[in-house]
C-alpha cells in the first residue's frame, strides 16, 4: 500500500465495504443494460458477438480456473489482484468513450467495433479469472464469522438498492438521449460508470488484508486442507467436504436453472405466434415483471441473514434451492394459459428464495477455508465447475429453443425441462447436506423445524451482535 493512503481499522474496513457496495452499483448497471446497445446499436456488432463476450467469462473461468489460485500468488495476493482489477474496469470505461465518439456520426471506423469488443472481453475475462475469486477471498477474511450472514445479506441489500437507483438514473437519461440519436447519453452512462468504479476502488484501496489468525477457524473443507492442492484433487473429492458436496449441489441445481434461466426475459417480449407473451409494447407490466423478484429479494435480506446465523448455511441454501425448484411452475401456467398474472405470484416466491440463497452462497465461498490464498484456489475451482454446468444447461435450452418440439409452445418445454432437471440437484442435497451446519458439524434437527428459526432470533439485536467483537 502507498505511503499517502493508511488502511482502515478491522471495523472501520467493514463499514468501507458496505459504502464500496452503495457506490459500485453505478457500474453493474452500465454493464448489464448498457453495452450491448453501445455494442449493437453504435457500432454494427452482430448478435453473434454479443453471445460471445455473454459466454467468455464461463469459458475463462472454466479453462483458466484450475490454475486462478496460482496466478493470484504470483500476481501479489487476492487483496492486490482485486485491487488492480478494479484499475483495469476503471480504464475500461474510459477506453469506450473513444470508439464511440468515432460513432458520432453514425459512421465508425471498422476497428472500432473490434477495439470495443477487445476492451469489453478484457473487462469481463480478467473479473471472472482474477478478479472475482481474488476479491471473496480477501473478503472472506475479513468479516467476523458469527455475523457473516447478516453483514452480507446487509451488504448485499444495499448493493441492490444502489444498481436499481443507477439503473433508473440510466433509464432517464437513455429516454432523454437516444442510442438510435445521440451518442450524449451512453457517454454520460460511461462516465457515471467509470466514476462509480472509481470510488469502489478507492474504498477498497482502504481496506485492511486480514492478519492470519494464531488460531483455527471454521474451514468448509477442513478434512482435506493438507491434501487438496490441485484441481484434480479437488474433483476427486468434491463428496468428502462440506465445501465440495455444496459445489456439486450448487453446480447440478444452475445446470437444470440455465436451461430455461437466460431465456425468461426472451419469453416475455416474443409474439404470441412465437410462443412468448408480447409485452414488448407494454413497459409498465415488463419492468414489473422483471423487477418484482428484486424488490421482493430486497425486503426479505434481512431476515435471510439473521436465518443464517442462526441455523447455518447449509440448512438455509437447501431450503433456498427447494423454494427454486418451484419456480418455473408459475412459468409454466402462464405459457399455458398465455397469461402474466402467474409470474407475478412466482417471481414473488422467486425474491424470497434468491434472498435466501444470497445470503447462505456467500458465507459458504467465504468460510471455504482459513487462508485467503487456499481460499482463492477453492474458490476458482468452484468457479469452474459451477461454469462448467451453466454452459451445459443454456447449451440445451438453446438446442430445445432451436428444434421445438411441433405443436408445442417452445418456451413450455423450456420450462418443463428446467423444473424436472432441478429435482435431481434437490434430492443430491438432502443427501449430502441435511445434516451439516455451516461448517460441516451436525445440525441439531429442532433447529431444522420450520418456524423455530424465527423464534431463537427474535429480538436480537445485529448492531449489538456485530459490533461487540472485530476479530470473531
């Protein structure tokens, strides 16, 4: 760390990174909303690209993830890699502006296009190889064990909060400067992200790297520290930890969710002839279709948290992806019934389980190990099995949207094949996981009774509990 910069205080960081979550949004809102029509709408890509850069990132991860942890070693530490990672997204935003002011005229160069494309997939490769694994496992050691729940459901509650403000922010602007007209309104949506990345970064640049503790902490793959140290390994034994049995379940469950997962929003805007809804024209019934499961994720956070801490991890992802697995039925009824009111009711369903699965999946890649940089290994390893399993099931959901079957509405099968190929992933964790808490020892099976969670939490107080200790 520079001289002219001190790092914060253990507290002091984790009060950091929750602001570094209030400013970032800014960025994931430009990324998921507004590249591709800078992409597609300025600079002529093909829709050919855009699937490309949307499956580069699980193509990294799954070629280079065997070897993240290794890289991140020699790089200088999770805390150095994700810090650099921010740099290289901060200069990212700033090199779009210069393809599109080529674009200004509606004329751009040919390289232009290429030069973006470049920029872009330099962004989102170097996140998922380096800079996703290397931030969680320098995060992972930084939040205190007995409150990690809370403080990520915490956490994550205000990231929301602040990528739906920015995405609405964009909306206007976007509404007021016209991709098909103007080239003013993606430059100030660059620049507003850049500028968001910018102040995450200098946020992050303030936070502490986590002194190795004298004592031993809870580990998700505690059997097997002396052993795994290769990928090889690490696939050898995904049944003999609790970290490992969670990466099979998770990774299985996304396989059976990305068959129909990229394509409900596909759904929604298709003709009638085509099988879909038509609400393309209808933006009000769209947006609160889509954004029903993030409000209602939103509300319910809190509560996720505070379930976590208090019956485990594990006990909560399970009835997280048991919630899940119910979802494409509402799906289903509205392709039946050419009807939107039944997703409503599901993606209300749908919130309330992702805010259970948001707040038990971050403490399990936190918690995987004592040490960041086994952590980082861990980590990427995961990260290529569960990609592994994304790009198996959108490939057959692409297969089933390209060969329907005659007679049939396409985006029923699709959600019919989602719901049964989720069941074998649910059943895999009742036997892997029911017993284990959130770091693999028993759970004592009244905690396990629904109802009896909310009881043990009422009252506590989260301010109380996090704040009485910093190095838990």
């Amino acid at each position: 760390m520079s001289a002219g910069i001190r790092p914060l205080s253990v507290r002091s960081s984790l009060v950091a990174a929750v602001c570094e979550a209030a400013v970032v949004g800014g960025m994931f809102a430009c990324l998921e909303a507004w590249i591709v029509p800078l992409l597609q709408g300025r600079l002529g890509a093909a829709a050919a690209v855009i699937g490309f850069l949307a499956m580069l990132p699980q193509l990294a991860s799954i070629l280079l993830g065997p070897i993240t942890g290794r890289m991140i070693a020699w790089l200088g530490g999770p805390r150095r890699v994700a810090i650099h990672h921010c740099w290289v997204q901060v200069a990212g935003f700033g090199l779009l502006q210069i393809p599109l002011l080529l674009a200004a005229d509606g004329h751009p160069p040919g390289w232009a296009m290429g030069f973006a494309v470049t920029v872009v997939a330099l962004m989102n490769g170097v996140g998922a190889v380096l800079g996703g694994p290397a931030w969680m496992a320098w995060f992972g050691g930084l939040v205190p064990h007995r409150v990690m729940g809370r403080y990520t459901s915490h956490r994550n509650r205000i990231f929301h909060i602040s990528r739906l403000s920015f995405a609405v922010l964009f909306m206007v602007v976007m509404a007021t400067f016209p991709v098909t007209e103007s080239i003013v309104g993606l430059q100030i949506v660059l620049a507003a992200a850049m500028l968001s990345r910018l102040a995450s970064t200098l946020l992050q640049f303030r936070q502490i790297d986590p002194v190795k503790r004298l004592g031993p902490r809870p580990s998700l793959s505690r059997p097997l520290i002396p052993q795994v140290s290769r990928f090889q390994d690490f696939l050898r034994t995904l049944t003999k930890t609790t970290f490992g049995r969670f990466t099979l379940v998770w990774s299985l469950f996304h396989a059976g969710l990305m068959v129909a997962g990229p394509y409900y929003a596909t759904y929604l805007v298709a003709t009638q002839t085509d099988g879909g809804l038509n609400l393309g024209a209808q933006a009000v019934l769209y947006s609160i279709l889509v954004y029903t499961n993030t409000i209602t994720r939103l509300l319910c956070l809190p509560y996720a948290g505070r379930l976590v801490d208090s019956i485990g991890s594990i006990a909560v992802f399970n009835r997280a992806i048991l919630l899940m697995t119910f979802i494409p039925v509402g799906w289903a009824a509205s392709a039946i019934l050419g009807m939107a009111w039944p997703i409503l009711l599901t993606e209300i369903l749908s919130g309330f389980a992702w805010a259970l699965a948001d707040a038990s999946v971050g403490p399990l890649l936190f918690r995987c190990h004592p040490d960041a940089q086994q952590r980082a290994h861990l980590i990427s390893w995961h990260s290529t099995v569960f990609n592994t399993c994304c790009l198996a099931g959108t490939g057959l959901g692409m297969l089933l949207l390209a060969f329907p079957i005659h007679g049939v509405n396409p985006y029923l099968t699709l959600f019919i094949a989602t719901l049964v190929l989720r069941v074998p992933a649910v059943l895999l964790a009742r036997r892997l996981l029911a017993s284990e808490g959130p770091d693999g020892t028993p759970l004592a099976l009244w905690r396990m009774i629904p109802g009896v969670e909310a009881s043990v939490t009422f009252g506590r107080s989260v301010a109380d509990r996090f704040w009485r200790s910093d190095d838990d």
